[in-house]
C-alpha cells in the first residue's frame, strides 16, 4: 500500500478509534502515537505495523521456498534456539 493511502486511511480510523476510546478526535497525534511511558497512548501507526508484516512475510516466504537466503535464515534461527 502506498504511503499516501496508509495516511489517509490512519487519519481517518484514528479519528473514529479515539472518539471510541473517549478521547477527543482533535488530540494532537505526537500525544495518540507517543508510547505510554511518557504519558502518551501508545497507539501503533499503520505504516510500522505493515512494515513489520511485510519482513515476516518475506522471511517466511524463504524459508518456504529455500531459496539461499532461507537456508541462511533456517541456519540463524536454529542457532537461536
């Protein structure tokens, strides 16, 4: 998903969720995003979240398909065990 559509579709999930939350939908969104410790909520942004997913994905994808980079990946997690 491009950015400029995970943005528009952060905005206006963010608003929705915060309203349902109890917390104003104008809240300043350093304030939303900011992590708990430091006073903020602690909501993740989208684009982290999918990030994140994607790496999964592509790892899985090799390992799956043991191309050279999914036998290096097999290699690193058995050794993490």
């Amino acid at each position: 998903m491009p950015l400029q559509a995970i943005y528009k579709t952060q905005a206006a999930v963010t608003s929705i969720l915060l309203s349902c939350l109890g917390y104003s939908r104008n809240m300043p969104r350093c304030v939303v995003y900011a992590p708990e410790s430091i006073g903020g909520i602690g909501l993740q942004h989208l684009r982290f979240e999918q990030e994140g997913v994607q790496q999964v994905l592509h790892l899985l994808r090799h390992l799956h398909v043991e191309t050279t980079n999914g036998k290096l990946y097999a290699i690193t997690l058995m050794g993490t065990r």
